[in-house]
C-alpha cells in the first residue's frame, strides 16, 4: 500500500485572487465637474417626476402657490404705491405748488403796491406800506416752503437761488428809492424803476418758472396715479385661467366636480379682481375730477392773476415814469389780452359759487380796461393829477383801483373753491383704496393656502 507523504511545514496553495468589479457605464464625477452637473440631474429628475401624476400634481402646486404669492405682493405694493402716491399729492404736492403760486403772486403785488404808494402825494399811506411788507414776508416764507422740495431738481433749485439771491437787493433798491421820495427827491423815482425792472427782468421770470415746474411735477404725479396697473391685472387673470385649467384637469382626472381648496382659491381671486377693479376705477375718476375741477382751473385762474397783477404794476409804473413809460404801457397792452383769455378759459372749467366768481373777475376786468383807457386819455392830454387819481383813488366807483379789487378778490375766492375741490375729489381717491393693499395680500395668502390644501388632498390618495 503506497501513501502520498507530504513535506512537513510546506505552505498550502492560496485562493486565486476575486475578478475586479466591472466598470460603472455612469462614472461619478466629482469636485466643480459635479457642481455643474447639478442643475442637468435635478432637470432630469423633475421630468421622470412629471412623468408621474403625483409628481404632476406637485409641480403644478409649487407654480400655483408661487404665482398665487407674486400676484398678491405685486399687486399690494402696486396699490399702496397708489396710496402713498395720493397722500403726497393732498400733503406735499399740491401745498408746494400753491407755495411757489405765493411767491409769483406776493412779489407781482409787492412790485405794485410800492410803485402805487409813489403816486400818493404826501405821506405814504401806512396801510400801502403794511400791504408792500405782508407781501414781501408772504414771499419769503413760501420760497422757504417752495425751496424745501427743490433739492434734486438741479432747475428748481437754481430758480429758487435766483430768487432768494436777487430779492434782498430788490428790497434794498425799494427802501433807498423810498427814503428819497419821502425827501422829495426825483431820484426816487429812478431808484423804484431800477428795482421794478430788477423784478420784472430777473425775479419774476424765476419764480414764473418754480411755479411752472412745481405745476408740471403736479400733473405728472396725477397722471401716474390715474393709470390702470395694466400688469398687474395681467397677473391675476393669467392666475385665474390656471386655477380653472388645473380644476378642469383634475377633475378629468379623479371624477370629482370640484376641489374645495382651488374653489376657495380662485373665489379669493375673483374678490381681488373685482374689488381692485372696481375701487381703482373709482380712484382713477376721482383723481381726475380733482385734476378737471380743482388743479386744472386753479392753474388758469392762476395765471390769470399773475397777468393781471403785472399789468397793475404796469399801470400805476407808466404814471410814476411821468411821460417816459412808453414800455409799462406796451406791455400792460400786452398783458390785457392774456388775462381776459384766461378769465374766458376758466368760465367753461368751473361751475357754482366758483363760476359766479369767475364771472365777476370777467366783469371786473371789462370795467378795469375801460377805466384804464381814462386814465391813459387824462395822462396823454395833461392832467396828470386826474389820470392818478383815476388810477389809485378808491373812492372812485369807477375808478382802476375799485375794478382791479374786485377783480383780484373774485380770483382769490375762485382759486380757494378749485383747491378745495381738489382736496375734496383727491381725498375720496384715498378713501377708495382703503384696506386694499392689505386686502390684496390677505386675498393672496388664502389663495395660496386653498391651492395647497386642494392639491394636497388628491396627493394622499396616490400614498
């Protein structure tokens, strides 16, 4: 019998080595490769998601929320940047833009009442004085107003520079021209024609142009405050057709009529587009009979006044010339036309108390342009003393003075009713927005919040 010995200590045979695993067809890439690859896989993701009604269902969810929430908050800021617009117009705007009507008017009157006080004999009236130094100080203090929204409007700003640079030499010219005649002294004369020109040449055409642009930014403000937020509409309808197009979707899908959570969706929509619709038409018609009968008519009869003052000014400074006023009397002839055309303007533009003022001023100044032939004819043929008297004594029923009083309080009262009137039509603007800007986000929310619950309840029956 034969054995097969074995060498002790020989080592035994060893296990061949395991095949290396076969190489992945999707190899894994690391470091930025893979950041970059990021957004590929998560788009591809989504589709085998959307592949799916569930995965379906949950994407239109996240857009209906998603444009459910931009609506509401474009539509608040939208709205109560409508608001806020309103507020600047009754606190701001308009309050500046009868400031720089202030200063126009107090520096016109100020430049004719000191011209007027020369032609009194004697002593100067203490009431002509206190009149000149109220429309000085009513300057000033609108021009600080006015002044205290010019910064940013690199023309605003330099018109108020001119003014407030030029009307304490103005005034200076006006005290020495004073100071003269109350000595008796011709050069007084010279003296007020230097100022009045200094007015006329350099301060009024500045303060024309604040009032002008204060006027323009006014305008402009209301126009974009009376527009349709066009876009914001566009949202909520492109909102609304989803909300119907996902309930006819599922209910093809599922059989069920109606998903209570889009219901309440979309009649949340609806409430906003109605109750938007219907409040920003109110607002929009009601900034625009501010504009029609207050700011609108405010503006002609505003400029009315200010032609009328200046050819006042132009009147009585053709008689302080003394035969050389050849030029005041050229634009008075000017300036007539100017403000009759306005005053005819206006009439058409307000109606009431303000159109019975409106009226007066026009019969007013009828009556001042015949008087102001009489004291031209008295002046031209020598009597001097007659044409003054017809022009500053207030005694005469007939006289300049009466008519052009009458005519300036008629305006005066005409303008206060347009303002009220705007203040009037631009407040009920505001009250038509009430609560809507955070009605709208309210709205949205619940809107947002039905989307989630509706589609949330059709998910669960997929788990």
């Amino acid at each position: 019998m034969t054995s097969t010995a074995t060498r002790p200590g020989a080592p035994t045979a060893e296990p061949p080595p395991a095949p290396d695993a076969p190489p992945s067809s999707q190899p894994t890439r690391s470091g930025f490769a893979g950041l970059i690859d990021l957004p590929a896989a998560a788009v591809r993701g989504l589709i085998r998601s959307v592949r799916t009604t569930p995965g379906r269902l949950t994407v239109i969810a996240v857009g209906l929320v998603l444009l459910t929430l931009v609506t509401g908050i474009v539509g608040t800021f939208v709205v109560q940047g409508k608001k806020d617009t309103i507020n600047e117009l009754i606190d701001h705007r308009e309050p500046l833009t009868a400031a720089s009507q202030e200063v126009y008017r107090s520096l016109s009157d100020a430049d004719a009442t000191s011209a007027n006080a020369f032609l009194v004999i004697g002593t100067e009236p203490p009431e002509l004085r206190a009149r000149y130094d109220q429309d000085i100080a009513s300057a000033g203090a609108a021009l600080a107003k006015a002044a205290s929204d010019s910064e940013g409007v690199a023309d605003a700003a330099t018109k108020v520079d001119i003014i407030s640079r030029n009307l304490p030499v103005y005034t200076g010219i006006i005290e020495t021209a004073r100071q003269n005649n109350m000595q008796g002294f011709p050069v007084g004369a010279s003296y007020l024609r230097e100022a009045s020109n200094l007015m006329r040449a350099t301060i009024l055409p500045a303060a024309s142009d604040l009032y002008h642009i204060d006027t323009d930014r006014l305008g402009a403000e209301q126009d974009d405050v009376s527009g349709f937020p066009w876009f914001t509409t566009a949202l909520l309808v492109v909102l609304l057709a989803a909300l119907v197009v996902t309930q006819v979707y599922l209910t093809r899908r599922t059989n069920r009529l109606l998903n209570i959570g889009l219901v309440v969706a979309t009649g949340a929509m609806v409430v906003v587009l109605l109750w938007g619709a219907v409040a920003l038409i109110i607002q929009s018609a009601l900034v625009g009979s501010g504009q029609d009968d207050g700011s609108h008519p405010v503006d002609v009869l505003v400029r009315a006044r200010s032609a009328a003052v200046q050819a006042r000014a132009d009147e009585t400074m053709t008689l302080v010339a003394r035969g050389d006023g050849a030029d005041y009397e050229t634009n008075f002839q000017q300036l007539a036309p100017i403000f009759t055309g306005l005053l005819h303007e206006a009439q058409g533009l307000m109606s009431g108390e303000a159109a019975q003022n409106i009226d007066t001023a026009v019969s007013s100044a009828d009556a001042w342009l015949v008087a102001h032939k009489d004291v031209r004819a008295k002046d031209d043929g020598g009597s001097y003393s007659d044409a003054v008297k017809q022009a500053i004594d207030t005694s005469l029923p007939n006289g300049s003075a009466v008519a052009f009083t009458k005519l300036d309080n008629a305006l005066v009262k005409a303008i206060s009713i347009g303002r009220q009137n705007f203040l009037d039509s631009t407040r009920g603007a505001d009250r038509a927005l009430t609560a809507l800007a955070p009605g709208v986000g309210v709205l949205a929310v619940v809107a947002a919040g039905g989307v989630t619950m509706g589609i949330r309840d059709r998910l669960r029956e997929y788990r």
